[in-house]
C-alpha cells in the first residue's frame, strides 16, 4: 500500500477505499439475510459485484484473488484491511488490527457498520436511524409532547433488549404512546444465534445480547465493551419463563444505543459536578445541555466511531437552538486511547463549513467543566475554540 504523495485526495474516491466499501456493504447484507458461515446459493448480488471487484484488483495487482464469496468472507474475518493487498489503500486510513468482521464472533465489526454504503459516503444503517428519528420527532412534536421523545431516546438506550413479558409495560406507557407504531417495528425477534442453554443473556455492561462463543465465553458487540475487557453476564433470560426476545435493529443498536451510553454516562458525570443537564433538548437538537451556576450553557453532541475520517467527513456545526454559549462534539475517551491520532484525523477531515467544530474526549469535557467551575476561563475551561465562542441572544 502506499502512502499519499503530493497533496491529499479525497480518500473517500479513492478505488480501493470505494471497494471495501461495497465488501463492507455486501458483508452487512449477508448478514441481515443469514448467518456467515452458512448461506446458500445464489448470492446476493451486493455479494457478487463486491467479489467481480476484488478478483479485478488482485489480478492488476499481481497478488491470488479470493476463489469466490466463502474466500472472501474469510478475509474480512482473519486478514486486517492493512494486509489486503491493495495498493492504492492509503497507509494510515485503517489501524493494524481493523477487521470486517470480528474473528471470535464471526459478525461485522462497528468498522464494517460505518464502512456500509447506499451513495458515496452515505451510509445505510445511519439512514435507516435517520428515518426512525425523524418520524419519532414528527409524532411528538404532533402530540406537543418533547416528554415523549425523550423517554424514547432514553428507551433505545437503557433497554435494547424487551422480552415478552415487558412488553405490556411499554405499551401501556403514556409518554410512550405517540411513538407506540415505531416501538413495534423497531424492536425485531432476537435470531437464534444469541440463545444458549435456553436462554438469552446480556451484557451487564452494555446491556445488550451477548453472543455465545464456541467452547466457552462470550462476544460483546459494543468495541467499547471489548476495550474494557471480556465482558460480563447480565441479565439472564430464559425463553420458557420470560417468552419471546426482541432487540433493537441492529442500525439502532450500534448509531443510538452505543453513543446514547456515553450520553449518558457523560450526563451522570456532569451531574455529580452539580451541574444542570438536559438531555436530547429541541427534540433532539444536540444531546446534552449543560447549564452552569452563572447561566453558561455548554451544548454537546456525543459520538462513537470507530473510524475519525469518517467521523470528520459527517462534521457539521451544533444547531443553534436551543441557544448556548459554547459546543463540541465528543467522543469515548478510548476511542483515543486506542487511536492516537484520532482528533488530528478528524480535525483534517473536518469540512470547511465546520472548521469551528472541535472534538474532545468525554473525560476532557469532565476536565473542562471541573475547572470552569473552579473559576477559570482560559482554553482548558472551554469547550469551543478561542474563536469561536458563541454568544447567546437570551441573555447576551
């Protein structure tokens, strides 16, 4: 592979960058359709188009291509993208480890999940939240009740999973009620695949399924789970004594689920400061509103991405309303610990029209607001940069 020689392309065109894109799209379609490691003729035709692609670029470059869509799956799960032998993929694009799909679990990885495409640079799985939450917005803002889209921003992230026997709790839930149709549709039959002994079981810390390994232990999906270390039994839910299982769709889980825990765990930690916290306000205008003692409001918008580039290409400015003083974008704190040029990457591709963006760790956040309230006022005390502080039209 090669690294880059003159001035930056746009690495999102770049060939070799758009064929992993559609490998990546073709492994999540499989994926939603059966297991993979057991499907059957005929292959999906994302499947196809993607293995035309990679037998084309390994036979230009000299190097023994896949012998067909089991080959090919079988590099996402135990060849990094780094080793793939496709030389125009930029050097620093991926890490050394990054995977398509996890090689305990067998499933795509949240890499593969932003990798996944509809157009260029658009992806499927965002589109399908995009849509949820748009309709989620549009019958609470009906009904005139925010109340509402906050308990079902707070539903997809604390209970990703609902058994049989919870269900009449949600559907009797008022506040739930103007968003009751979208609840049915999201939360889809868990496939056998999770179902060990009988039972289902979930992830104490991340409180969604786990996947049960062969031999013994078991797979989190969540990267931050993993990161911690192996994760840890929950909830045990036996099928004969709880019914049915149903789960977020896996879009949700991984675009609102996963970052709605850092929310609100950022949330926790901003509290315990003392200071006031709302969250998902403006029906959803940006996740957290922060208000200090003196009426400084800080607005936080909390993202998990494997991937910075991707991460900076999606950049935008916080909506305006409603108003604050400051605002960021932040991430899990070891997104950076595993990445140690996370935020140079997002800051160069970051477009023009959010240059004034910037991106911190949660725990600088945590910092930033410990020393604001600590009376100081330079850099490390905010959360936008020096030139880009905004300023408020209610009490300005």
């Amino acid at each position: 592979m090669n690294g880059y020689a003159g001035a930056i392309p746009d690495w999102l065109e770049n060939p070799d960058v758009v064929l992993l894109r559609d490998v990546a799209t073709a492994i999540m379609r499989l994926d939603e359709v059966t297991r993979l490691d057991s499907f059957i003729l005929p292959y999906p035709a994302d499947a196809q188009r993607a293995l035309d692609g990679l037998v084309l670029a390994c036979l230009r470059g000299g190097a023994r291509p896949p012998a067909g869509v089991p080959e090919m799956i079988h590099w996402c799960r135990t060849r990094p993208l780094r080793s793939w032998p496709l030389d125009a993929l930029p050097l620093d694009l991926f890490r050394g480890g990054n995977r398509l799909i996890d090689p305990d679990s067998g499933k795509p990885t949240q890499l593969c999940g932003e990798l996944e495409v509809k157009g260029v640079g658009s992806s499927t799985g965002r589109q399908y939240v995009q849509l949820v939450i748009r309709e989620a917005m549009s019958a609470c803002r009906a009904a005139n009740s925010p109340q509402s889209y906050t308990a079902f921003r707070r539903l997809l992230v604390t209970r990703p999973v609902l058994t049989e026997a919870e269900w009449p709790d949600i559907s009797t839930d008022l506040y739930l009620d103007p968003v009751q149709f979208l609840i049915d549709e999201i939360y889809a039959p868990v496939p056998a695949g999770y179902d060990k002994h009988g039972a289902g079981v979930t992830c104490a810390r991340c409180l969604t399924l786990l996947i049960p390994l062969v031999g013994d232990g078991w797979w989190c999906e969540r990267d931050r789970c993993r990161h911690v270390g192996p994760p840890p039994p929950g909830r045990r839910l036996p099928i004969d004594e709880v019914g049915e299982l149903r789960q977020l769709r896996r879009p949700l889980r991984q675009f609102v689920t996963g970052p709605g825990q850092a929310e609100v765990e950022l949330e926790r930690k901003l509290r315990r400061l003392g200071l006031g916290v709302e969250m998902w306000p403006g029906f959803d205008a940006y996740d957290l509103r922060v208000t200090f003692p003196d009426d400084h409001v800080w607005a936080i918008d909390v993202k998990d991405w494997t991937h910075p580039g991707f991460l900076g290409r999606a950049a935008a400015v916080v909506r305006p309303e409603p108003p604050y003083d400051e605002a960021c974008w932040a991430v899990p704190h070891f997104r950076i610990r595993e990445r140690g040029d996370y935020l140079e990457t997002f800051a160069r591709e970051r477009p023009e029209h959010a240059a004034g963006l910037r991106l911190l760790s949660d725990e600088q956040v945590v910092e930033a607001a410990r020393k604001r309230l600590g009376g100081e006022r330079g850099r490390d005390a905010r959360i936008a940069p020096d030139t880009c502080m905004w300023k408020r039209t209610d009490h300005a």
